[in-house]
C-alpha cells in the first residue's frame, strides 16, 4: 500500500537521517516500510509503501494518518532546520545583492539574533521557539490530510508565503542592525583619530556615574575636574539636544587623559556608554573595584 510520495531538490545527510528515523521508529514496532527511490530531472522522488502484512495493530487507514503525522513532523524539521539556511541565503542574494561576501556574513550572523529573539522561556527555564516549526507542522498536517505526494521545495514556495514573509522580515531587521553596527564602528574610529592626534591636557580623570546617568569628573588627586576646556564644551553644547553620554564621551575626548578610571561601572544601568569608552580610549581605560575615592564618595552619600 502506497503510504506517501515525497519530491525533494536536494538530499542532504540531515534530510536522510530525519526522515530514516520515523522510519526506524515504525520498524522497532515491526512494521515494514519500504522505501523507493529514484530520480526525474533535477528532483528525486521518494516513494514509502507499507508491507501491510506486518501491520496488526493498526487499521490501514488508521496507520496512514500516523504515517503521515509521523513524516510531517519530520518535514516540519527539515524546513526549519535545513532548508530554512538556503533560503535565507537566497533572500539576501536577491534583496541585497550589492554587499560584499564578507558583509553578506556579518549579516547572517545578525539573522540568527533575530530569528533567535523569536522565543518564550517556559518554567524551568526551558526556551521553546514560538514556533515557526509548530506553524509549519500545522501546515504539513492540513496539507497531507487531502494529499498523497508533497512537494518540499513546492510545498514551501506557494503554502509557507507567511513563513517566508517572517524570514524577509528577519533578514531586513538583520540588515538595519548590521548598517548601525557598521555606523558606530565607523563613528568610533573616528573618535579613535581625534584621542590619537591630541595632546593630553590631563595625566588622569576619574570617571564617577551615577545610575541616573550623571557623571562627576575627578583628577589623580581626587579634585573635581572644572576646567576651561571644559566650560567651553558645556557653553557650546548648551542649546543642543545632547544626552549626559555624549557629553561625558565629549568631555573625555577634549581632556584626551593618559589615564581613565571608572568608578561604580557595575552599577550603571547603561552599560553601552562603558563599552564606547573603552572601545574609543582602549589601553587608557581601567575599572575601579574600590578605592579611596569610592570610599569618600559612599561616605558623602550616607551623609
């Protein structure tokens, strides 16, 4: 009895271990499956027949509803854990096909983060995705249910539309997050020249922020920082819509200090400004665990 035909492009190892193991599962049972194949043109067509002989337990058409479930599971699986890359790829290939092999890389790696954020933590801390598995499976089973022969490659080009809607969506988040990483990357060189080329005016600031963002500027002597240099910045930044970040990256790259220590960083609730630091001022940045000037700071707050 003719259980299911199925039409493949490709037959990948992961393709021939996935659906070898429904197939191993049923036989356990002793019931026998027999497998053809053969190839047409570019596709090869997998014909699977039960040996209705070793079926006892089961009606037939009972049986082929199994059968069925069984393999749609295994599709499921297939499109989402192999196909689901090469279309991905072919996306990128055909929406932007102007970036570089090694930008088209970057972006990849950007796809999986968003794909990936398309989860929900359950209790014990177990991480399921929502399920683009569980919607395609759905798919398969309403599909099959009316249908003997599948069309993978088909199958996901005309039934899956919404599914690849998700994908393009995906890789256009991916391309946004990759173009604002290229920015700051871009931006940070350049703060990078300007630290270079200028000459320190100060041998060492010590950099207190608060969790409200606000920061306080200290020399190696403990005195707070009021300089010309400084006041000059405020003025000319007064009537602009400028953050406490930019101010303070402002601040550090006019004093171009030898030396940076970073007091409190663990309690900062913007953990990106500490990043830019040490990613424009690198080797002259240092995190403080504990101090003198922490100790007297505390000690201010308390009083």
């Amino acid at each position: 009895m003719n259980l299911l035909t199925v039409i493949l492009k490709d037959h990948s190892s992961y393709i021939e271990e996935r659906l070898k193991k429904e197939i191993t599962a049923f036989e356990k049972e002793g019931i026998v499956i027999k497998k053809r194949e053969e190839i047409q043109g570019k596709n090869i067509i997998v014909t699977y027949q039960l040996l209705e002989s070793s079926l006892t337990t089961y009606s037939k058409e009972d049986f082929k509803n199994i059968f069925k479930h069984y393999m749609a599971n295994a599709f499921s699986d297939i499109i989402v854990y192999d196909m689901e890359s090469k279309l991905i790829h072919k996306i990128l290939t055909d929406h932007y096909y102007y970036f570089t092999p090694q930008e088209k890389q970057s972006i990849l790696k950007h796809v999986d983060g968003v794909l990936d954020s398309e989860e929900i933590r359950y209790h014990d801390g177990i991480t399921y995705k929502i399920s683009r598995k569980a919607k395609i499976l759905h798919q398969i089973m309403d599909f099959l249910k009316e249908n003997q022969t599948i069309h993978m490659d088909g199958f996901v080009r005309f039934r899956l539309k919404t599914y690849l809607y998700e994908l393009e969506e995906g890789i256009d988040k991916a391309v946004e997050e990759f173009l604002m990483e290229k920015e700051y990357d871009e931006f940070i060189r350049l703060l990078r020249y300007f630290v270079d080329i200028q000459e320190a005016k100060i041998d060492t600031a010590n950099v207190l922020i608060s969790e409200d963002g606000k920061y306080v500027l200290y020399d190696h002597v403990n005195r707070m920082i009021n300089s010309e240099y400084l006041d000059d910045l405020a003025t000319e930044m007064a009537d602009k819509d400028i953050s406490y970040d930019d101010l303070l990256i402002s601040s550090l790259i006019t004093l171009a200090p030898k030396k940076i220590v970073i007091h409190f960083a663990g309690k900062v609730k913007n953990k990106e400004i500490i990043e830019t630091i040490k990613n424009v001022f690198s080797n002259r940045v240092y995190i403080c665990n504990g101090c003198q000037l922490c100790t007297l700071v505390q000690r201010a707050k308390k009083e």
